[in-house]
C-alpha cells in the first residue's frame, strides 16, 4: 500500500472500472476495503447519553436522545460481537459513548467481549464520572484497559468546558482504574481554544506524577452545534512546542503501527516522574492511511470512518431475522466503500449530521 503525504492510502484492490467499490466486498478474511487497509478495532458506542456537557461536543441543553427502543439490547450487542470477532477478525473492542458509565449492563456486554473466542482486548472511553464505584467490577468482568477523557485539572477550567462541577470525581475515577489495575491508565485531553496550552502543561505533569499516560487530542468538527472552525484549533506542532517549555522531550523510536498518537519519551523532572506522552494530529497530520477501525453506534449503525456520511443498518437486520452470514455481508460492504480519508481539509467538508456523542469515538 503506498501512502501519500496527505496520509491517504491509494487503492490496492483492481475493482474493474476504476471507481473504488465497483467490485463486491471480500467474502471472507479480514474486513477490508478497496484501500487494502484491514479494520481490527472496533469501536462500540453503548448510548448516546452523557453526564457532562463539554463545549466542543454537546450543547447545554436541548439534544435529542435517541429513544430507548432504537438502542440495541445486550443480546444484540453480544451477537454482533460474537460476529465481529469470529467472523470478521476483529481482535480490540473499545466500548464507548456518549457516556457509557451510564449504562447498567456495561459489565454484562464486557463479560459478553471477554467470553470470546479468540479473546479481544477490550478497553474502555469514559469521562470517569461513577469510575471510582463500577472499576473493580468491570475489571472482573474482564475489562483490558481505560482511557479518561480529561481537559484540565484546574476545577475552573474544567467547570467551564464540561459545564459542570465534577473534577475530584473524574479523579477519583483514575486513581480506582489504576489501584483495579486496568493499566496503563491513559487519559485523553482536548485542548480549549482559551486556556488549552497552560491545561496541557500541568496535565502532562498531573499524569506523570500519577502514573498516567496523556493523549492529547486536536479538536475534530464533531460538535453538536456544527460551530468548529479549523483557526481555533490548538494543533499538534503548538502542543508540542509549548510542552518542549517545560519537559525535555524525546521521540518515541518504537513502531508507530495503526495507532493514531505520535509518543515522546518524557524524561523525569524534579516534578515529576519519567513516562510519555502522545499528541493525536488527527487534523494537521491525518493518519488515514493505518486506520483499522469499524464503527458500531447505539442505534446500531455501522460506520466506516469517524466522519461518514452514510451508515449500514445492522439493527434493521437484526431484528428482520437475518442470520450471521447476511449481517457479515452487510458489515463487509459497509467497510468495502471505506473513504480515504476523513476529509477536514477538503474545501467541500461536510460534518456529520451526528455530534461524537452519538457516534463514540
């Protein structure tokens, strides 16, 4: 596969008229596209709810949830795993939301994962809001990891981005995940256009100290209220320039892979301790190329990519009788048409009609 400086693959499959798609999707094998990239991380949004209202992704008040009856059950989540995992190759799960701490049969749909042969990794996105009670139990029904979505630990920044007064929950919540075990503890940080840069300094340090590691994340057009606009961004070459101020910084040597950060070494400072800490460019340096992600959200959709603009129905399937051969089908068509890429810098971008809280990240 050869990757452009845009970080887009090039197509890799003949697909007869030249037009990506025009030949059907794999029967079997990996799930892959016409670019030849395989999908082996699934991501699984459980709700479109959350607990926190953060600027960059919900409104205050006055988002729609989507009605209880359109979610998909535990049964059928566990059969789509069950899919995925044996039929489709996939091997990592990462259960998300909206806010999937608020879902009561989490643990269940995680012992569901855990009980598959061949095990996946299963991991777990999360504003960390009730983590310090669910941690040691969904540790035993065989959750791998944890990543915290964290902004600042400076209380007032964090009241003003997630509009709401919760940060010693939030901690309270990373210290449970480490002392269940479910390491390493990662956190993940979108930077506030106003007080971003200070936030990701003592971030960093917070997460040293403890024994976390940080991702940074570049904010994506993914908000409710379709007001994200590219200037405000606080890219990946200003986070590291302001880091490299107050850290001695040292590029990670190990292979990058399919995974979206780019990592530093951090070297131990009379501060804090040595650990790293990775910077996710997903729009000044898109990564495109090495994704391997499958999407299934709450309503049970598939999406191919974080910014589709179509979605495959497997809940209509499921529901309509279809058995696992014919939602396998589906699911490797709805991947087949994979786009190259995200597209943000593209002059006819078009964001999602879908906020991140009801796709899952």
């Amino acid at each position: 596969m050869t990757v452009t400086a845009l970080g887009l693959p090039t197509v890799a499959r003949s697909t007869g008229d030249g037009s990506a798609g025009a030949s059907p999707a794999p029967a079997d094998g990996p799930l892959v596209d016409t670019y030849g990239r395989a999908a082996t991380d699934l991501r699984v949004s459980l709700t479109d709810r959350c607990n926190l209202r953060c600027t960059y992704c919900m409104p205050a008040e006055g988002l729609n949830w989507l009605p209880g009856d359109a979610l998909l059950s535990p049964t059928e989540l566990a059969r789509l795993l069950r899919i995925a995992v044996t039929r489709l190759g996939i091997t990592s799960v990462r259960f998300t939301g909206g806010e999937p701490l608020v879902v009561r049969h989490l643990e269940e749909v995680v012992a569901a994962a855990a009980a598959l042969e061949p095990r996946p990794e299963i991991t777990l996105t999360t504003n960390g809001l009730g983590l310090a009670r669910r941690a040691e139990g969904l540790k035993k029904a065989g959750l791998n990891r944890i990543n915290v979505s964290l902004d600042s630990v400076d209380a007032a920044h964090f009241a003003r981005i997630t509009r709401r007064d919760r940060l010693p929950d939030v901690l309270a919540g990373l210290a449970a995940a480490k002392a269940a075990g479910l390491e390493p503890v990662k956190v993940n940080a979108v930077l506030d256009p106003v007080s971003g840069l200070d936030d990701a300094v003592e971030l960093l340090r917070y997460c040293l100290q403890h024994g976390y590691q940080l991702r940074i994340i570049e904010q994506m057009p993914l908000d409710a209220s379709h007001s994200w606009q590219r200037d405000n961004v606080i890219d990946a070459d200003r986070i590291l320039q302001t880091l490299q101020q107050h850290f001695e910084l040292t590029p990670d040597s190990r292979p990058r892979g399919s995974a979206p950060a780019e990592l530093w070494q951090v070297a131990e400072g009379p501060t804090h301790a040595a650990g790293t800490v990775g910077v996710i460019a997903s729009v000044s340096h898109a990564f495109c190329s090495a994704c391997d992600r499958t999407r299934l959200t709450a309503d049970g959709q598939i999406r191919s990519c974080l910014f589709s603009r179509e979605e495959t129905d497997l809940r209509r399937l499921l529901r309509g009788g279809a058995d696992d051969a014919e939602i396998e089908a589906a699911w490797r068509a709805a991947m087949w048409s994979k786009p190259a890429g995200h597209g943000i810098n593209d002059p006819d971008f078009v964001q999602p009609v879908r906020p991140m809280s009801a796709i899952g990240g």
